[in-house]
C-alpha cells in the first residue's frame, strides 16, 4: 500500500460523519466531533477497519474486521457508510496483548443530502489489543468491493511501555541553520486576544466557516450549520465598510503582528445583520425560511472583478459584493499593516458547512478554479501581498476532498491542486499562492474523548503529548484511524505536505492556519503545544495559527504559557530565537529539545527542553558553540502553575556541558551564559 508521505491513495472508512470531518475546526461546532449528522470514532491505541461501502451508490457498509493483535488497548471498527448508505456494523472481539479494549460503529454515510445520516452499530467489546490492523480500503478508491469484508492489515505501534528516565540533548549551533518565521507563532482570535500580553502572538487570523459568506461592506454574516443558518452581526465591525477586519488589523499593528484576512470566493455573502432567530431544534432564523428566492433577498453576489471604478464608501445597494473592491479598500485604508490573504475556508466541506450557498460537495476543478480567480483579483490590486489557499480541514481533504466527484483519475488533491497552481502561475506570469494553506486536529481518542478537547486524565494527558510526534517523526505511528488509511506507515504531516510541495509547486511554504491539541486547563496542553511550535520553527513551516478547544475563556492558560516559554519566557519580553540550529534528543518518545540563536546576535542561544514523560527526567546536555558558557539561565512551566518561573541556574558539567533535571511533563527554557 503506497503511504501518505507519500500519502495513501486507498482511502476507506473513516469519514466522520456526514459530510463532515473530525479535522474541522473544533470551536465552530459541537459537531466537530462528529461530523455534522454522523459520529466519528478515533482510535485507541489499537483498531481494526472494516472496508466502506462504495463511494458511489452502496446503501450498506462492510463490517467490521475480525481481529486486531498487537500490543495495547485494542479497537474493532465498523466501516463507513458508503455515498447515502448506512454505517457499518462494528467489529468483532480484538485480542492479544494487555489492557482494555473495545469496539466501535461505523460512520454514517456521505453526504447528509443523500440519506446517509445513519450510525454504525457498535460491536463486542475488545479485551486488549494491540498495535493497529488496517481492514479492507474503500470500494470507490480502490479494488475491495461495497461491502467486502476487511481483512488483517499491517501491524501497527507496539504498546508502550515505561518511558526513558534520562535523555541526551545535542545542540550545534553551526549546524541545520535556518530563519524561523515569527507567523507561526499565530492565533485564531476566539477567547485569547490577538494583543495577548503573555503569548506574544506574531499573527492573527481572521477565518472559520462564517468568513466564508463575509460580506466587508457592512460586516453581516451567514453563522452557517453551526448556527442555523442565520445572517447576523457575529463577526461585529459595526457599519463601516470592511470594519470587522480593521478592527482586529488595528490591534495586530498594536503588537506588530502581522493579520491573515480570509476573502469569501464562493458566489454568494449574507446581505442583512437580522436578528437572530431561536436555535436548535428550531432554528427560526434559518434564511431557508425566507422563501424560495433567499438567494436573491438575503444574499448579495460575490464577484472577484468588478470591471468597473470602485468606489468608497461601497456601494451597498448594488445587490454585489467586489473582491478586487474589498482588497483596494483595505490596500488604501490600512496598507501600511502588514496583511496577508487566505482563500476561504474548508472547501471540501462546503456543502455541509456553507449548504445554504452552496449544497453540493465541491469538486477539484471548482477548488481550482475559485483560487486562481480570486488570487488573480487579489494579486492585481495588491501585488506584493502573500495569498494562501486552498485552506484544507484535514487528512481526507489532502487524499481526495472529501471524496470529490472527480477525484478518479485525478490523483491526490494536494498534489493536483499544486500541479494546477504552478501551471496557472506559470500561464499568469505571477505567482498566484505563496502558501499552501492547511488546516490540523490530531485524530487520536482516548476512550470517548478526542484529546483536542480539555478531557486531562492520566490516559488523556500521555496521549497528547506524544500526538505532535505525527507531524514529523517516522518512527511514530500514532493510535489513531488515520495511520490505517495511511498503510500503518507514521503520518509525518508536516513533512509529507512539505514534499509534496518541492515536488509540485516549488517555493510555496507551508501554512498550518488552524491547529490544536486540546489540554488548555493542564500542563499537557502546554506540552503538546510547545512541541509543536518548536516543530514548525525547525521545520521551515511559513506560518500557523492555533486556534482553541475551549468553551471559556478562562481554559487556556496552559497553551498561552506554551507561546509565552517561546515568545516571553521571562514575562518581559525575553524570546526564543529567531534562527533554528541543529538539536536532537536520543530518547523523542520521553523529551524534544529545539535550539536558536538571533540574527542579530548569534552568540545568544536559546534553547526549549520538552519532557512529555510523567516523571522527571535527567537530561545531559552538550552544546556545541564556538563560545565557552559558565552557566545557564533556567525558566520552567510545569503543572504547578501556568506561569513560567526561574528554576535554579546550571553549571557546567563538561566542556559546555550541563545536567539537568526535567520535572515531569514540563516545557524548560535553558539560555547558557558566558
């Protein structure tokens, strides 16, 4: 089986939901578990796939596989519904090795239009369970028929055992150097405030499903499936043109961020701020319930080009909405900001998310087509601003958009959307995206919780410190359905995304505009998210915004202190550098490390110290550098608290060598002195 890193071309089951994905964006919805209309599961740590039903016409889905054997907790799972069919039946009884297993239903099928909105039945419980076995693959993306029954895949990972108690971290600072660019260290501004005084945001990104019917002329909205269907005034602005992106570019320049403003290019934006109706079951202000020609009265036409002087104020009782106009706008009004341009959100979820203008699931060729139109509009106003597209939710949208109608024969979306945009830049003279824009929500569950959420038991907490590990590590293969749609081979998103890209469209950068890892109220999340900020700093990611899990603002702390370790350590401005050199650890399951030094002082070397073990750990480290250091400054965040503090300096135990103790799972900032 080909793997994604490579990517997997045999898709199955797995989809989550109707139309939906448990990659979307998981404060938008409460279905973002889900799906919208279906369930999700994820993996324990072991599972066996059933074969979906065909994505065409199957009405009924295969059943689960037979058994997983491995190493620990194992999961039998149902297959997928096929295109309208029902879900599968879950999987019989897994075996082997220790601890608890289980066994979960299929998904519903996809999409909800078609009638597949029924749930898998769940099968026997599992006694263990071990690494993961893959079952038969979809009958729409490969040869196993509607309704084959899944055989035993490729092992997965083995149980885990014990985690190292000591770690060696080794930084040369001559070594793997490279610029780390400050706008992955970026937000989705939901409850934490792009001006954060601790976090030190580098960007603010304005995007999520409503953006995608934004309407810059008066700031109304559609609030989509999440909520009714409604046009309001959720995004605020007030009735100045475009004022709910200047307001936030406003306080972006306060902080001298740089703010990532999403343009809607589907056809149509919410024309009226009416008053919200009641919500679910009801949905009362659902613009469905206007009439027949809803499109006409609650909607006005989005356009890319205008061929025609703009002017300002808009005018708003044209029944148009100019994308070229809005760009203008913002290029006379707020110019000297630093801005940045996304093409919508989500694409290949659309037709669940944005179905009140857009039913129908998108296709390649409309993806496409909508980003070159509106990259060009864009482009042609203001020409040295960077665009991103195509603003993907997840692993299913990078294979093949959610099982888009034309994926046969096309290949995997990513690389075709990258094959289609070079050749479009090329034809253009221009290029037309500077990033290749994706959205990232770890799969793994535990239990009934995905670990992007706030669930923070013990099983909890030691899975999402090691989910980061998917990004980039080819010796982990993470517990979770994706790795048995990626052959049992590790995930490596980020560079697997980064390798499709010199292969495609080389010198487009990588952007992970929505991320998260869940844990806010607990030194996991704080965990997981330096990780993985220290990973899109070392691995040349051009920028990431996360965005939060929580329900309140006050279920954060921990992942704002994470940013802090690298942006503020010292809570008075003391940060991480912004030049990546060589570190590695000889033991990444139980401890990361990653290095910098400035370019303006390249004697200044900064290093962040990640135990995702429980327990302390003893890290020697060796630092290689033309400087002779005498000590080391230390600044800890811990479970204690989620303000980083002073820890005891270091002296040296060799030649720029020190030892230090790691709490249990804690994120360390050492800076050796001379």
């Amino acid at each position: 089986m080909k793997a994604w890193g490579i990517f997997l071309v045999g898709l199955g089951a797995g989809v989550a939901g109707a139309c939906g994905s448990s990659n979307s964006h998981p404060t938008d919805s409460d279905n973002s578990k889900a799906g919208a209309g279906g369930t999700s599961s994820g993996g324990k740590a072991g599972m066996t796939n059933g074969a979906s039903g065909s994505g065409g016409t199957s009405t009924t889905a295969g059943k689960g596989g037979s058994k997983s054997t491995g190493g620990s907790a194992g999961q039998a799972r149902g297959g997928s519904g096929g295109k309208g069919g029902g879900g599968g039946k879950g999987g019989s009884t897994s075996s082997g090795g220790t601890g608890n297993g289980s066994a979960e239903g299929g998904d519903s099928g996809s999409p909800p239009e078609t009638g597949g909105s029924s749930a898998g039945v769940g099968g026997s419980a599992g006694t263990s369970g071990g690494g993961m076995s893959s079952g038969g693959v979809s009958g729409s993306m490969s040869n196993a028929g509607a309704g084959d029954e899944a055989g035993v895949g490729p092992a997965g990972a083995s149980g885990t055992g014990p985690l190292p108690t000591a770690v060696t971290f080794t930084v040369d600072t001559s070594a793997d150097v490279h610029a780390i660019s400050p706008l992955i260290y970026g937000v989705n501004p939901i409850y934490a405030a792009c001006s954060d005084s601790t976090a030190h945001f580098g960007l603010c990104r304005l995007g999520g499903n409503r953006w995608s019917t934004y309407n810059w002329e008066n700031n109304a909205s559609n609030g989509g499936n999440l909520l009714c269907f409604q046009n309001d005034a959720g995004l605020g602005g007030g009735d100045s043109a475009a004022g709910a992106v200047t307001q936030t570019v406003s306080e972006a320049d306060g902080i001298g961020a740089t703010t990532l403003v999403t343009l809607p290019i589907l056809d149509y934006v919410a024309a009226d701020k009416s008053t919200p109706g009641s919500g679910l079951p009801d949905c009362t202000g659902d613009v469905r319930n206007s009439g027949d020609d809803y499109l006409s009265t609650r909607f006005v036409q989005n356009v890319a080009v205008k061929g025609a002087p703009f002017v300002s104020p808009p005018d708003t009782t044209d029944g148009f909405v100019y994308s070229d106009e809005f760009v203008s706008f913002l290029h006379d009004n707020v110019g000297t900001s630093h801005l940045l341009f996304g093409l919508d959100n989500q694409p290949a979820l659309w037709g669940s998310t944005d179905a009140e203008i857009h039913p129908t699931p998108a296709t390649y060729a409309e993806v496409v087509q909508r980003n070159v139109t509106f990259a060009k509009s864009t482009r042609d106003q203001w020409p040295e601003a960077e665009i991103s597209g195509y603003v993907g939710y997840g692993y299913l949208d990078f294979v093949n958009l959610q099982y888009a109608t034309d994926a046969d024969g096309n290949g995997l979306f990513v690389d075709y959307y990258l094959t289609q945009l070079a050749q479009a830049s090329a034809d253009d003279g221009r290029r037309l995206i500077d990033y290749l824009d994706v959205h990232w929500y770890s799969e793994v569950y535990v239990g009934d919780n995905r670990i992007i959420y706030d669930s923070v038991t013990p099983d909890d907490q030691r899975a999402r410190v090691q989910a980061p590990r998917s990004l980039w590590d080819s010796s982990y293969v993470e517990n979770s359905w994706l790795t048995g749609y990626n052959g049992g081979a590790p995930l490596r998103i980020v560079r697997s995304l980064e390798e499709h890209i010199d292969a495609n469209y080389p010198g487009t950068k990588l952007a992970v505009s929505e991320w998260g890892y869940g844990g806010g109220t607990d030194i996991s999340g704080a965990v997981a998210a330096a990780d993985a900020l220290g990973i899109f700093g070392r691995d040349q990611v051009g920028l990431a915004a996360w965005a939060t899990s929580a329900t309140a603002p006050d279920q954060d702390a921990f992942i704002l202190a994470a940013f802090q370790m690298f942006r503020n350590y010292d809570g008075a401005g003391a940060a991480f550098g912004d030049t990546s050199v060589s570190a590695t650890s000889s033991a990444i399951d139980a401890a990361s490390v990653y290095a910098s030094v400035d370019s303006g002082n390249p004697n200044r070397v900064v290093i962040v110290a990640i135990n995702r073990n429980e327990n302390d750990v003893t890290a020697t480290l060796d630092v290689a550098d033309a400087q002779t250091f005498t000590s080391a400054d230390v600044f800890a965040l811990t479970a204690a608290s989620p303000t980083p503090s002073p820890a005891a300096s270091l002296t040296p135990t060799s030649a720029n060598g020190f030892t230090y103790v790691m709490p249990g799972y804690s994120v360390s900032v050492i800076v050796p002195k001379t």
